[in-house]
C-alpha cells in the first residue's frame, strides 16, 4: 500500500520517509506561507531589520529577473529597471544592456516586478557544476570559493563594501547626496577612496553605477598602472 499512497517518493529501490501527511505541491505552499508569517513575525520584533530582511527575500527570488526599483537620494526619487546579478547582504546589484548598478536596501523605497512580465519564482534556476570544481568545493572549499567572484556571489552574501574592492580602477557614478564621478583608488574602513583623493563614506551612498563596456579594460590596465 506504501508505494500506492506515496508513489512520487520512490528513489531508485526504495522509498524516503514521507516529510508529511500532505501531498508535496499542498506541503510545499504551506512552507512558503510559513516561512513568509515567520518573517514578517521576525520583522515587527526587529524594525530595524525588517526592511533589509525582506529585501533580501524578495531579490533573492528574483535573482536573474527583472526588477523595478524605486530608491531615494535624499528627496530625489530614482527609477530603475534592471536584472538581478548580485544580492548582497545590504544592497543589490542590477545590470542592464549598458551599465551595472549597485543600490543599498537602505535607499530602497519600493521594489517589484515590472509590469508585464510574469511573476515567477526563481527555484527553477540551478547552477551546473563541473567534476572538477565538484571535487574542490568537497575538499578544499574555502580556497576555492575565495578565487572566484562567481562562487562568493553564490555562497555567500556580501557586504556592499566587500563588492566594491573589486572595482578597484574602475570608474563609478557615485550619488551620496551629490555625484561624484572617478576611478576608485581603494575601498577600506567603510570608505570608498577615488583616484582624486575624495573620500565617501560607504553607508551614506546611495547609488552607484557604472558602464560594463569600459569596464574590463578599465580593471585591466589599472593593474599594470598599480604595478608602475
């Protein structure tokens, strides 16, 4: 009777442990519900944090989508409309045909899916992982995800100002109350350091972006003008 009341748990030449009573599409809402009430629960007893919280919620299901963004620049508002690459612990980046964009969840006012295009969780999306990488993410894991900004972008959620040290040459709009504009010299202790000598402080931005074209060779010539 097992194999006729939970035949799509059958593995091979054996069955798993059922996870409920419940047929695995009802189980599944369930858990979505669950795991929603239990973060907006969490939300009211950290206000702080539920903004943040949420966000990366949101974002993480829409990683490689479309997204609407309105974020705020003291009392400009700001309109964007771009596809989810990276999601870090406290910001966003959105990439579209011409240019990369970083955006704090604290500068967010609101954020959905553009209108017209469906809405559709992100849970079909996998990562295809070679043998090789396989056996070194198994037994040197921590090195491997280190060298690579893909695997750190997949495993863990970085801080804005972790991101930023890998533009190190590259050009960027900063928009902190005002714009400014150059190359970035260096990124440490919560300041993002230009080529001009101007210091921003990273948690008063709050916009940043950037054109992929130029980018590349930006990074690559700054390391033999480093080097110099």
């Amino acid at each position: 009777m097992y194999e006729k009341d939970y035949p799509e748990l059958k593995k091979e030449e054996g069955y798993t442990s059922p996870a409920s009573s419940l047929p695995l599409h009802e189980l599944k809402m369930l858990q979505e519900y669950i795991h929603s009430a239990n973060l907006q629960n969490l939300g009211q007893k950290l206000p702080n944090y539920k903004q943040q919280m949420i966000l990366l919620k949101f974002f993480k299901a829409k990683k490689n989508q479309l997204v609407e963004i309105y974020s705020r620049n003291r009392e400009e508002v700001i309109h964007t409309i771009g596809k989810v690459t990276v999601v870090g612990r406290n910001f966003v980046m959105l990439r579209t045909l011409f240019t990369r964009i970083w955006i704090p969840y604290t500068a967010i006012h609101s954020a959905k899916t553009p209108f017209g295009i469906a809405d559709v969780p992100a849970s079909h999306q996998n990562v295809v992982i070679d043998e090789e990488l396989r056996r070194k993410l198994l037994t040197n894991f921590g090195a491997t995800v280190a060298e690579k900004e893909t695997l750190r972008q997949q495993f863990f959620e970085e801080l804005l100002e972790t991101n930023l040290k890998n533009m190190k040459g590259t050009k960027l709009t900063i928009t902190a109350g005002k714009q400014h504009s150059g190359k970035v010299r260096e990124v440490q202790l919560g300041k993002i350091i230009l080529k001009n000598n101007e210091e921003l402080m990273i948690n008063k931005i709050n916009y940043i972006k950037q054109a992929r074209f130029i980018s590349f060779f930006q990074r690559y010539l700054s390391k033999w003008t480093f080097k110099v």
